[in-house]
C-alpha cells in the first residue's frame, strides 16, 4: 500500500469484517463506501462516520455517492470499494460494478486490488459472532486506466479496467485461499 499519494484500494468482499481488515493493511486513514442501511441506526452512522464511512445507496448508480468519492480523493484521502457491490459467498469472484474504474478514472488515480480470503468462515453472513479462523491478505500492483479522449471511450476504458480488475482480485483470491488451506 503506497504511504503517499491517491488511490483506490478494492478488496474482495465475505465478510463484514472486511472493513476492518482492510483498515489494518495500512497506517493510513481510508474512506469507506458502505451501504445506507448501516446510518438507519443513529449511534451506529456516527461511529461509521467518525471511522471514515459515508453511505451509499445500492442498487441504484448513486450519483451523490460518486461525486462524493472523487471529492474525498481530490482532497486527499484514499478510498475504499468493494467493486463486488455487497458480500458475496464462495471462492469465485462474482461480477465487478465499474464505480471503482469510473471513479480512478475521472480521479485519474490507480486501483490497488487486494484479496481477502478466510473471512467469511471467520464470520458468515448472519453470524454474531466471530470464529477463530485463519484470514489471508493478498495485495496487488497498482492498476492505472487508460487514458481516453471522450466520454465513449472513457467508459470503455472503465469497462475494460473492470474486466482486467475481476481477472486480478481473482488470481489473487486464488492465491490468498491457497494460503488458508495449507
């Protein structure tokens, strides 16, 4: 993880631990995207707040959102997406949204894609607890969109990034799970 300069970091998504694993890959203050629903519970948004959160509202392209993570960045904070969207289940990467290539575009700042493997075992979907187990973080090389002279190239470019993007956080998944069952 770069100690200085812009980027966004996109982990792969399991577990609601995610979020604090991924706050303690590096010493930084990270921004986090996380769903509306988190901020219904008063006590709950501030605390996210405070952490960095700031909400989004899933399914829809939450325009406010966006503006709001290219604000963050050209201020000088580094962000965090889940390109998967919510968590997913399993060892497959599931479908990438292209907000994460949009926003390293238009920021024109690089993507850092980095697994995390053994989190959902540590807490599934639904649990209330967290179960001792075996977590792997694997972080990527910096990926950088192309250029693009026009809005229609621009989101080819984005499309493609994200395709390239699903192709890493898979390897790399791959890799960190490897990792877990030795």
């Amino acid at each position: 993880i770069p100690r200085e300069g812009l980027f966004i970091l996109a982990p792969t998504h399991r577990s609601i631990l995610d979020t604090p694993i991924t706050s303690g890959v590096t010493r930084r203050r990270l921004r986090f995207m996380g769903a509306d629903k988190w901020w219904s519970n008063k006590v709950l948004g501030r605390v996210l707040t405070a952490c960095g959160g700031f909400p989004v509202s899933r399914g829809t392209a939450d325009r406010e959102a966006l503006r709001r993570c290219i604000e963050l960045l050209e201020s000088g904070e580094p962000l965090v997406m889940f390109p998967e969207g919510e968590r997913k289940s399993g060892p497959t990467v599931q479908p990438l949204f292209d907000g994460a290539s949009y926003i390293a575009m238009k920021a024109n700042v690089p993507i850092i894609p980095m697994a995390i493997a053994g989190s959902e075992r540590a807490m599934p979907k639904g649990a209330k607890f967290v179960f001792p187990r075996k977590v792997h973080v694997v972080i990527g090389e910096p990926m950088r969109v192309a250029e693009a002279e026009n809005s229609k190239l621009q989101r080819e470019a984005a499309r493609v990034l994200s395709q390239d993007l699903h192709a890493e956080l898979q390897r790399l998944l791959d890799a960190a799970n490897a990792r877990i069952t030795r």
